[in-house]
C-alpha cells in the first residue's frame, strides 16, 4: 500500500465521508473512492460498508485502521527526524520585535528551544519607522509586527499576540483625567507618523489618522522610539499603542488611557518568501501550535 493510500484510508476512516475526506486531502471524491476500491482488491474484503447516507467501516477495516495508525505515525516522524537533522548543526534564527514585551513570549522562545537545543534565538528590537528593512537587509529572518502586512515579497505567518489599544497621553494633558479614549476623539488631537513605513500599515495602527490629517493637518514625523515617548510625554503628541506599552512606559508624566471602540492589534510573524528556511518553518509552527497570547 502506498503511503498516499494509507493518508487516503484513515482520513476516510476518521470522516466516514468521502465529501470532506477529499477536501481535507485536497484531491477529488473519485480518487478517493479510486484508492478504497483498490485496496479492498488487494485484500479481498470490504473495507467500508457504504450506500447513499452512510459511510461506515467494517470489521476488517477497523482492525486495519488500528494496524495502520502507528505506521503513519512512524513514518511522519521519521520523516520529522530527517528534516530537522538537514537543519545542521545549529546557529542562530534572528528575531526582530516591533513589541516591548519580549519577555511575554518567552513561552514561544521557550518552546522553540526545547525543541531544537543547537539553535538560539536572538531577539532585538526592530524600528518602526522602517520597519521592513531588516528583512530585505538579511540582518533578521523573522519580525513580529501588526497587522495587516501586504508586501508582494514578504510571508506573514501564524498571529503570535492579540492585544487592546490604548491612547498614550501627557500627565497634563486634556484627555488625562478621563477614564477611557474613543475613536472619535482621536482626530482632534496631533499623533506621530513616519516617511519610511507604508502608508497602509501606519494608518492601520491609528485608524482616526485619516480623518485627524484632514482636519487639523496636524503630524509629527517620529524616526525613532525615544522621541515617540518624550514628544508624548511633553503633550505635542497623542499616541496609540498596544496595551504592553503601559507597563513597559510606565513613567509619571504619562497616563495611559484604554481605547473603547477599536479593535485590538493582531501581531504575526514575517519572513522574506525568498529567504524562507525549515528554521524559520520549525519556529511558525511553535507559534501555530501553542496559538496567540491575548492582552
């Protein structure tokens, strides 16, 4: 039996419906039903009683299903062992964050390297303001960043963290004594921007940009993120940011507000398509598997 048939019969076994056992193989109901018939002539049984409403296995394929499972299970890891041993000896996969709270992921770091103990991750802190350059530079090969992230040479891969907004504001500042922020009030006030970064992604960050742009002509280039911090704090600025930035900000002449009515920020992982590697694919899967940390 060949392994695409061995695939073929226990997912059929699993679904008991040759529909979803088609779709979930990606392949059509006739080769399906095409690789059941030949194997039940290779055994001269029936594998699966089935008419119009039912799909149900037989005795003999039950026990066929049990005898196949570990067979599967071997080869896949088998096939596992193989890759990551192409993987070398080990090195370094670089990380670049957009996110303050490197040390909130540590759970993915963690996994990672229990995982693969010859590779090391290197995390540091990537620019907003270019904040794609390091990709196309080769100097990371992954970055954490909001999205969406719509360039035609970039993968964006599992989401890693889902957090609240929230309104950055001076201590003195208009807004301060209040408890909470909304979109609407946004637009009256001056927010940061850079010349570097897609204007799509910027204006994803801050949705009221548009609207406080047209209104005011108001911005304040930022190229870095001390000045993002400092111009906040002297109240020349407004900021929204992930909700992180309260803990990781947390100074006295700057009170941080939630945000009400917008959706929270998505972070995912990105890589260079052309420079995508199983490192980098061992590490996306870590992410996959444990799911987003929300916040």
């Amino acid at each position: 039996m060949e392994i695409r048939d061995i695939e073929i019969f226990l997912t059929l076994a699993e679904e008991l419906h040759f529909g979803r056992t088609a779709a979930r193989l990606h392949v059509s109901v006739a080769r399906v039903s095409q690789a059941i018939k030949k194997q039940e002539r290779a055994i001269g049984a029936l594998l699966f009683d089935r008419d119009n409403r039912n799909v149900r296995l037989t005795a003999v394929g039950s026990r066929l299903r049990e005898d196949l499972i570990p067979v599967r299970d071997g080869l896949h890891a088998g096939l596992q062992r193989a890759r990551l041993s192409a993987l070398g000896t080990g090195g370094a996969l670089r990380v670049g964050s957009l996110l303050l709270s490197g040390y909130d992921l540590e759970r993915y770091w963690a996994c990672f390297r229990e995982r693969h103990p010859q590779w090391e991750i290197q995390l540091s802190f990537a620019r907003f303001v270019d904040p794609f350059a390091g990709l196309r530079r080769g100097d990371i090969d992954v970055l954490i960043a909001w999205l969406p992230v719509e360039e035609p040479d970039l993968t964006v891969g599992p989401t890693i963290t889902v957090e609240r907004r929230i309104l950055g504001v001076s201590a003195d500042h208009a807004l301060s004594a209040r408890a909470s922020a909304s979109v609407g009030m946004l637009s009256d006030f001056c927010h940061p921007t850079t010349e570097s970064a897609p204007n799509y992604w910027v204006n994803s960050f801050t949705s009221a940009r548009a609207s406080h742009e047209s209104r005011t002509g108001r911005s304040r280039v930022v190229t870095n993120t001390e000045d993002l911090v400092h111009l906040t704090a002297t109240g020349d600025i407004v900021t929204v940011q992930p909700c992180h930035a309260a803990r990781y900000w947390n100074r006295p002449d700057l009170r941080w507000l939630p945000i009400t009515d917008m959706r929270p920020l998505r972070y995912a992982l990105v890589w260079k398509t052309s420079a995508e590697t199983d490192v980098i694919r061992e590490f996306a899967d870590v992410v996959r598997e444990l799911g987003p940390r929300y916040e």
